[in-house]
C-alpha cells in the first residue's frame, strides 16, 4: 500500500512539476494546435504528393528516388499515421471522463506540438533532398517505334547495310535518298535488329534524330541520356556542363570508354563530330560504328562516309503494287482495262517514291471514272517520270491534299504543322486546338464543345485514312506527321504553295532563347513557338491576322509577359502559356476580345486578373495544375456567357459552394468563385474541380445542381468527411466523369462503386486511404465482386497507393481499356488477383484476353505480395513492368507464349535472380529484357 501510494504521489508531483513546466500551455493551445497541425499535415501530404508525382515522371526517363528520399518517405509516412491516431483522441476527448481529463487534455497538448515540430521539420527537410533522382542503368539498346507505312523491298537495301556494320573499314555509313522513300524506317528496322539479337558487339546502340534545324546541343543531350545523364529540367541526375568545351571532354570521356552504335537520322548538313563530342578520328579505332541518314549524297562525302547507301526508288512492279494495296483494290479487281490504265499513268507519275504512292493511292481510292482519272494525269501533268527534286515530291503531296473533300480537313493537317517535326502531338490538346480556331464549327455559332471533339475525331480519322496523319506513340492518344508531310505543309503555309498567303512562323522545338523575326508578326495568321527557351517577349508586336500563338512548354525561361504585349492581337483566338513561368497576367488580356481558347495550365499564376471577364467569346479556360493559385475572382468568371469548359482540377484553388480560396482560408464574402456561380453559368458543360474537406453540406448542394453534376468531368477530392454510401451515391451522378482522385481520407472506411457506374472514367487515383476497402454493388445489392463482363469500360489509368486496407485488386481483370497500372505502399496485398474469387469458371488465362490494351506495370512497396496472378496472363500489349520492394514476389505472370510485346523489365538484380519460372525457356525468353536497377 505504502508503495503505491509513493509510486502514485510521485506520478501527480510529476505531472504537476509538467503542468508548472510549460504544460498549461499545452492545455490552453490544444484546439488550436490541433487545427495548425490540420493544416500543416495537409500542406505536408501535398509536399509529398508533388514529389511523388515528379519520382512518377522521372521513371518515365528511367530515373529512380534516392535512399535520402525514400527515408523521408517513410518518415511522412509515419508522422501521418502518428497525426491520425492523435486526430481520433482528439475528436473523442469528451467521449468519457477519463477522455475529458485535465491530464488527458494535457497529453494530447504535448503530441500536438511534437506532432506539429515533425511535420514542420519534414516540410523544411524535404527542400534540402537534392539530388531527389538519380538515373537507373540504361539497356544495350531502345527500340524505335516503326511506322505503319511498311517497308517495300528493303531486303536487298538492309543486307548492303549489314554488310557494312560488319565490315571494319567502313566506319561511317550514310544511307541517303529522297524525302519520303524510307531512309528512317530502315534505320529503325536496323536498330531494332540489335533489340531483337542482342547488341551485337556493340555496348550501347544510341538514337539520336537530328532533323532540319541542327541543334548541337539537342545532339548532346540525346547522346548524354543514353550515357545515363539526365536532361537540363528533367530529372534530378547530373546533366551535362554547361560550358560547350566541358561538355565536348565529357562526352569524348564517356564515349572513348564504349564500343558503340551512333545512329543519326535525318542530317541535313554536316555534323561536326568533334564539336559534339564524338570520338571518331582517324587514331580512334574500337569498333565503333556511326550510321546516318541523309537526302543528300554531298552530305555522305561531307561526313567522310566510307559506306555509302543509295535508297533506290520502287521499280514499277513494286510500285503498282503498293499503289493498288493503298487503293484497295486487287490485281483481278478492275472491272474497265482503260481506267486500270489510267490508273497505271497516275501510279507512274508518282515516280516510285513510297510516301507518293501510299498519298496518291488513298487519295484515288475512291475515283472509278473515267473523267476523275483523266483529271488527276491533268493536275500531274508537270511531274516528270523521274523525280528530281523535293519541290517535284510536295507537288505529288499536295495532290493528294487537295483531293481531300473536306475543307475544314485541309485546315486541321496544315494546323498539325505547328507542332515540331517527328513530335507526338496529343489528340486532345490538337482537337481544343481546332476547336478554338473554329475549325470544327459548322455554322456560323459555335458548336457544343463535346459535338465539335467528336468531329475532330472524325477528322484524324480521314486523314488518317488518306495516309497524311499516322499514329505516334501511343495509338488513340498521339499522332504524328511524316516529316515530308510536314514540309509540304510548311510549303504550303509558307504562301508558295498557296495562293492564300497562308502565313505561320513555326519555331518550335529549336531551344531559342529570343524571338526570332518579330517583324514578320504582323502578316503572320499562326505562330508557334512551343518548346523553346524563350525569355523575353516582343513589347508591343502588331499581328493583326494573328489567330493561334502556342508559348507553352517554355519552362520557367519566360517569366514574365510584357504589357502592351497583347494590344493589337485583336484576332488572336488560341492562346497556349502552360508550362511556363509566368505567375501574372498583365490587364491587357482583357484587349483579346476574340479570344476562344486559353491556357494557363502547369504555370506558377497566383491570380487570375479580374479582365479576363473581358473575354467574351472564351469557351476553353484551363488552369489545372496552377499550384500557387489563390485567387480566381467571382466577376472575372462568371460573366463569360459563352464559357463551355472550365478546368481548375489540381489547382491550389479550392472551391467551396459558396466560398472558394486555398489553403483552407476561404472567402465567404462572395469575392471568389465557389460552386454556387458556376451552377448559375448556362453554357458551362465542362468542369474540372479541387474540393477539400468534403462535407455532406458541399455533397448535397452539388447534388441538388442539375448542371453541375452533369458537366464536372474531373474531380479531385481531399480529405473526405462524408459516409461511404453517400460518396458513393455522389460518384454515381457524376455520369460524364473522367478523371477522380480521392486522397488522404483517413476516415473512409470503403469506398462503394457500382458496377454500371462511371463508364466514362479515365483515370482513376486512391492514395492515402488507409482505412478504405472497395465494395462493390449491382444495381442496390452488394455483390462480392462485379458481376458483370465489364466495368469502368473506359479506364486507362489506375494508380492506388498506400492503402493499407486493400487485400487484393482482382477486379481489375474486368477492365477492357486499362493501359497504367501502379499500385504503391498497399502492406497487405498478396495477390493483385485473386483466382478464387474469380466468378467466370474455367478460364483459360494464357489464352484469355485479360488486359488487352495494358501497356505498363508499375509494383512498388508491397512488402507482402507473393503473387501478381497464380497462372500467365497474356498481356497482349505489355511493354514494361517494375518491381520495387517487393522482396516476396518470386513468380511473373509470365508464360512461353504470353507478354509477347515485352521491352523492359525493372527491378533489383537480387531480386531477378530469385525469380522461379515455369520452365528454363520461358526465363531464357524474358532475360534480355530485364534491366536491373
């Protein structure tokens, strides 16, 4: 008894001695130490959140987080735990008389303020962690998409160039011939070779397209990256010196240590090699090889080329082949001999060049009389049998681009040319394009948003069709123009090869660092300057013609937009600035009265100037991404009658119902945009928004909104304080969504989806939902997986991370477009799917078309995962799978007969080597392709 006493008096004296000490204080600042700590650790979730999304970049160029990174990771990853466990104390401190105690009171004063020390140390720690990235070891060789014009009798020309890579007196080798006959996809075909047999002797084979405008630099830092450097912005690996001597001496370092395979397409002129960095003088001698492609046999003599490859032009035979492939039509198929052989004289005018003869022959694919044949040898007439030069070639490409029928068409391809050569132009970012020129409208009102993007698709479609537009990376998501359809287009733009005098100055991707012709503005109608350097503006240009300028992709380079910069572009109706620096607006903006599309997207703009309520006829407004945006004044928005879309998604503005702000500081005097103005905005069919602190009051009121919950198609929400069905009753009337993420919602306990639900969805992002399990419903019945054949039919992208709850994901085999999948951080998964839970019997899954589109696996910190899927999967389209902390998966999805599509596999070495397999020749199969990191 006496001991307890002691030991109880010494306990009171103690926290009485604590209470004296300092903590009364602790008592006093509980609430509001809670509520700083609320909006630190908020702030802290979105400093990781960035960092995350940039490692995510960084793994795209094969750049990985540095062990000071991943512990800070995990550090954050424990103060939000520790944060959640005191945020439930708190809440339930008046839950019972021990919880409402002066001594409870002062515990959870004294975790508060230690809580709020770690995280402010975290957020001050972090913006030391430099370098944050360093560069994984890079393959042998990359491969090269190849276009979808085929290669037509290129055996002979393929076997002259492999003699030459084996033949040690040639060193250089110059493939040339003319524009449009195949040179680059017969370097790719070679480059490829070396994917498919191994490197050959050669330590790195390097791709590096160099294209009209030589840019040494752009040459250095293509060759740089395949030496693992990282590019200048790019990543957080060791670029290259700035000084252009110390960046020659770095490459011949690097370089001279290497037996390697340069490939070089499409030189204009010569390339100084030693200015590069390129070891090649006549003492060095180490099997390396450099093979280029050039349209000019002086540029092989130039370059000291002792191998020298003519690329013939298609013999007759070989060219009424191709050319009846391209117009469909069989050699039995000709029903009238006399216009077979008017169609023959058209195919000869073509003067068997390949990208002449594919143009031609879609563009004639629909002619069957006589008269149209006859009119097409009239409009050739002036082309020789023989063609001599390039302007012979853009007349045959420009024939084939005025038999397109569709005016609006013609309009869209020579649009397409704003975008720099052999670039993957983004479908959607080129159809906004089109849409906010007008291009797409069919009377004289602007169409509904989403009718002229349909039309748009209609668009690539033709001109697909007509084999002036190919597919770029990604099939569906880019395209790509041929560079020598590039050039008739430019030509043609260039007021030479039209009568129009359609003017465009297009400089883009040339690293500039100034404008270059600014005089030239003034009779300019379209102007490109995207992925340059630019840093300062003209100050007060004339471009009274001018209806597109695209600035975006300048980076932090141009940081500021001079005043009377926009006075006298009183046509401008596309106005690109994303990715730039530039954090104001100047008023003048209000002076671009006609004014359709503009984006301020990824750029530091903290306030959008209340002119913009100028902007009358401005349908597009995109502001995504705006990470410092504080401000969006209420009249600046709300008065744009003709404003269709509206994207503020990821954007450090929040909106409330009838607040909006950022940081949790809202303004509820009606200053700001909220909700409650766009419900009221008539033409609004588009809305991308950012809610934090989701409550049921913010729930219901979009609810009761008609409007708003038909048009937002992005959503972002933070912190959800809502009950899972009711999120999920939320989620089901957002019928047009296509991009969610809910993040950081440690009090969601499930997350309930219906399986006819959010058929449009894209994109879906889980992160930081460590209490939330996926339920699923059919109809109003809870089911224990979907029922039905397919659900999110059109998800691309699904990316889950640190969701502790979840056990596996096995009804992600139910979506027919995924193309991304990354799953980060999910402790307790052990199998991504499940077989037992599987509902279809008797699946064969080798031979089943699970995943068909499914290009990329992303595993990360999965620290139980034992298995992906328990047999092969056929992964049809798989190009790249990474393995990271998961010490447990010892087995792949992988059989002799599945991943057919495979190019790299990511992970430990460690790890690789433990892997089981089937059988021997299914590991055999799949090691060319690992890369260890």
């Amino acid at each position: 008894m006496q001991n307890f006493l002691q030991s109880s008096t010494g306990e009171a004296v103690s926290w009485v001695w604590n209470l004296a000490a300092g903590g009364i204080a602790s008592l006093i600042l509980l609430d509001s130490r809670a509520e700083e700590l609320d909006r630190e650790m908020t702030d802290l979730i979105l400093v990781r959140a960035d960092l995350e999304e940039e490692i995510k970049q960084g793994e795209l160029e094969d750049m990985g987080p540095t062990r000071q990174v991943q512990a800070w990771l995990r550090k954050v990853q424990e103060i939000e735990s520790r944060a959640a466990v005191f945020r439930v104390s708190f809440q339930q401190r008046g839950a019972s008389p021990e919880g409402s105690s002066w001594r409870s009171s002062y515990k959870l004063g004294c975790e508060a303020g230690e809580c709020l020390k770690e995280v402010q140390r975290l957020k001050t720690e972090k913006n030391n962690l430099l370098p944050r990235l360093i560069r994984a070891p890079l393959p042998a060789v990359v491969p090269q998409p190849v276009s979808s014009a085929s290669i037509v009798d290129a055996e002979k020309t393929l076997s002259e160039i492999r003699s030459l890579l084996e033949d040690n007196e040639a060193p250089v080798i110059g493939i040339y011939g003319l524009g449009g006959i195949g040179k680059t996809t017969l370097l790719k075909a070679i480059n490829n070779e070396f994917l498919q047999r191994g490197s050959g002797g050669f330590d790195l084979v390097i791709w590096v397209t160099v294209s009209k405008e030589l840019d040494v630099r752009k040459v250095q830092e293509d060759i740089a990256v395949r030496l693992s450097y990282s590019r200048p912005g790019k990543g957080q690996g060791q670029t290259l010196p700035e000084h252009p001597t110390d960046r020659v001496n770095t490459l011949l370092s690097a370089l001279s240590k290497r037996n390697f395979l340069l490939l070089l397409d499409d030189l204009w002129e010569k390339l100084d090699l030693e200015a590069v960095g390129v070891p090649f003088s006549s003492s060095f001698r180490n099997g390396s090889k450099i093979v280029f492609t050039t349209r000019s046999l002086k540029v092989c003599i130039d370059m000291d080329a002792q191998g020298k490859v003519k690329v013939p032009l298609l013999n007759s035979e070989s060219s009424w082949t191709l050319f009846r492939q391209k117009m469909g039509k069989g050699e039995d198929q000709w029903n009238d001999l006399s216009i077979r052989s008017l169609a023959e004289a058209v195919c000869q005018k073509c003067g068997g060049l390949p990208i002449t003869l594919i143009t031609v022959g879609r563009a004639m694919a629909d002619a069957t009389t006589h008269g149209e044949w006859k009119e097409a040898l009239m409009a050739l007439k002036g082309i020789p049998v023989e063609l001599g030069d390039m302007k012979e070639v853009l007349i045959l490409l420009k024939f084939s681009f005025d038999r397109l029928k569709d005016t609006s068409a013609k309009e869209c391809l020579l649009y397409c040319a704003l975008f720099q050569e052999d670039h993957n132009i983004l479908i959607s970012e080129l159809i906004d394009y089109w849409v906010g020129e007008g291009l797409l409208d069919t009377g004289r009102h602007p169409d509904p948003i989403e009718r002229a993007r349909n039309r748009g698709l209609v668009v690539i479609k033709n001109l697909k069709a007509a084999c002036l537009l190919e597919d770029g990376e990604v099939k569906g998501r880019h395209v790509k123009l041929h560079d020598t359809v590039r050039e008739m287009a430019l030509w043609i733009n260039s007021g030479e090869g039209d009568e129009r005098g359609n003017v465009f100055l297009v400089n883009s991707g040339e690293k500039l660092r100034h404008v270059p012709t600014p005089e030239r503005w003034t009779e300019a109608r379209r102007i490109s300057l995207m992925r340059n350097e630019i840093r300062l503006l003209p100050e007060e240009p004339r471009c009274p013609n001018l209806q597109t300028l695209l600035l975006n992709h300048n980076g932090r380079h141009l940081e500021e937009i001079p005043g009377g910069f926009f006075q006298f572009m009183q046509s401008l109706r596309v106005l690109d600035l994303s990715w730039t620096g530039i954090r104001v607006l100047p008023p003048e903006i209000g002076s671009l009265v006609e004014l359709r599309y503009l984006n301020l997207s990824w750029t530091p703009l903290e306030s959008l100037p209340m002119e913009v309520n100028n902007l009358t006829k401005l349908r597009q407004l995109r502001l995504e991404y705006t990470n410092l945006l504080k401000s969006i004044p209420r009249e600046a928005v709300s008065s744009l009658e003709r404003l269709q879309s509206l994207n503020i998604f990821r954007s450090k503005f929040r909106a409330g119902w009838e607040g909006g702000g950022s940081d949790g500081v809202v303004d509820h005097e009606g200053r700001q945009l909220c909700l409650k103005d766009l419900d009221g905005m008539g033409q609004l069919t588009e809305l991308g928004i950012f809610i934090t602190w989701m409550t049921h009051e913010d729930m219901q009121a979009v609810l009761n909104s008609q409007r708003l919950s038909a048009s937002v198609r992005f959503l972002h929400l933070y912190v959800v304080r809502i009950r899972s069905l009711e999120l999920s009753a939320f989620l089901e009337i957002m019928k047009g969504l296509r991009r969610l993420g809910i993040w950081s919602s440690t009090d969601l306990e499930e997350l309930v989806f219906n399986t006819n639900q959010l058929s449009e969805l894209e994109e879906l992002v889980l992160l930081s939902l460590p209490r939330a399990t996926i339920s699923w419903k059919d109809g109003n019945v809870f089911v224990r997986g979907p029922t039905t054949a397919a659900i999110f039919k059109n998800l691309r992208e699904l990316s889950i991370t640190k969701c502790e709850a979840l056990e596996d994901i096995t009804w992600i085999r139910q979506l027919p477009c995924i193309e991304t999948l990354s799953l980060f951080g999910c402790s307790r998964i052990e199998e991504v799917i499940v077989v037992e839970e599987v509902t279809v019997d008797n699946v064969d899954y080798e031979n089943d078309s699970f995943f068909p589109k499914l290009r990329w696996i992303w595993l990360k910190d999965l620290p139980n995962l034992r298995s992906i899927c328990r047999h092969p999967l056929l992964l049809s389209s798989l190009e790249e799978i990474e393995v990271v902390n998961c010490p447990d998966l010892k087995k792949l999805p992988f059989g002799f007969s599945t991943a057919k599509n495979i190019q790299r596999i990511f992970g430990k070495q460690e790890w690789w080597n433990g892997l089981e397999w089937e059988h021997e020749d299914v590991r055999s199969k799949f090691t060319p392709y690992f890369q260890p990191m």
